[in-house]
C-alpha cells in the first residue's frame, strides 16, 4: 500500500498562472529533499479550488515531509500562489502498485 496526501485549496484566478509556474520546480525540490516522494498529480475543480493528490511510500515519510514545510525555493513558490487550504488529509491505496 501508498500513503496518499490529499490537499483541497483555492487559488484565486489571477494567481494560477505563478500556481502552474511553480509546479516543475516543486516536484524537483520535493523529488531532491523528500525521502519516499514517488508521484504527484494536480487537479483542477471548479470554483478556484484544486486537488493536489501526492503519493507517498510510507505514513512516515509524509510526515517527514510536512515537518520540512517550505523549506526550498520552488516548494516556496507553489506554496505562495495558494490564497486558502481547504482540506488535508491521509489516506492509503488499495489497489495493486502494478495496476497505475
């Protein structure tokens, strides 16, 4: 089984652009600084609002990761184009690894 964060925010309209700017930059700074990062898709909702769904190897390491917080440039950036989180939370997949 994979961790998966779900993080729900808004981004409000004038700031996507910086949001999708800052994205390569973030997954490199979160592939170079997080133990046990493996995956990351963003998603656009209606209403300004977004889903960042990030996989992670273990519980563990996603709390390793949020302990960091915005601690490198491009992680920094993503972080600021974002207006409001509305929810987070943890989960874990229970499909096959080999079935993605």
């Amino acid at each position: 089984m994979t961790t998966v964060e779900l993080t729900r925010f808004h981004v409000a309209p004038d700031r996507v652009e910086a949001l999708l700017a800052a994205r390569p930059a973030m997954l490199a700074d979160f592939r170079a600084d997080r133990a046990g990062f493996l995956d990351a898709r963003l998603v656009r909702l209606p209403g300004d609002q977004w889903l960042d769904i990030v996989y992670w190897r273990t519980s563990e390491d996603f709390t390793r990761s949020r302990a960091k917080g915005a601690n490198l440039p491009g992680i920094t950036a993503f972080f600021a184009a974002i207006d409001d989180v509305l929810s987070s939370e943890e989960g874990t997949t229970t499909e096959s690894e080999n079935a993605r």
